[in-house]
C-alpha cells in the first residue's frame, strides 16, 4: 500500500502555483515597464526632462525584473543538473 503525505504534497503545490505565479507576473512588469519606456523614448530624446526620468526608471524597473526571472531560471536549471549541484 502506498501511503501518500498530503501535507507534504499540497505544500509543493502551493509553492510550485505561487512561485510560477510570481515569475509570470515579474515577466510580464518588466515587459510593461520596458514599453513604457520606449513609449517615453522619443520625448525624452526632445529634452522633456520629466520624459527622460521615466524613461530611466522604467528601464531600471524592467531590466530588475528581468534579472530576477532570469536569476529563478538559473537556479532552477542548478536544481535540475546533477553534476552542477552536487
């Protein structure tokens, strides 16, 4: 017979839900901040100072959340490969 922890079970689902929810929604913000600043781009080329300020934290914004779904792509892959991690 086998005996199956549902504690155990419900808990990486939860956490493989979350998690994958997480890395979406930081990819899809950094998709958004990064077309907002192109948006911004050609007013801030023209000088408009408040232009060229959001330009530059939306890039900011967009490339920290591409780091960090590239940063849970890397350590996933160092969880998977056995000879990397061990």
């Amino acid at each position: 017979m086998v005996n199956i922890d549902w504690q155990a079970f419900i808990t990486v689902f939860a956490s493989a839900i979350g998690f994958t929810t997480l890395i979406v929604a930081c990819f899809s913000l950094g998709v958004r901040f990064l077309t907002t600043a192109q948006n911004s781009a050609p007013k801030a080329r023209k000088g408009n100072s408040k232009a060229q300020q959001v330009e530059s934290l939306n890039l900011v914004g967009a490339y920290l959340l591409f780091a960090v779904c590239l940063s849970a792509l890397a350590y996933g892959i160092w969880l998977i490969i056995p000879f990397v991690s061990h």
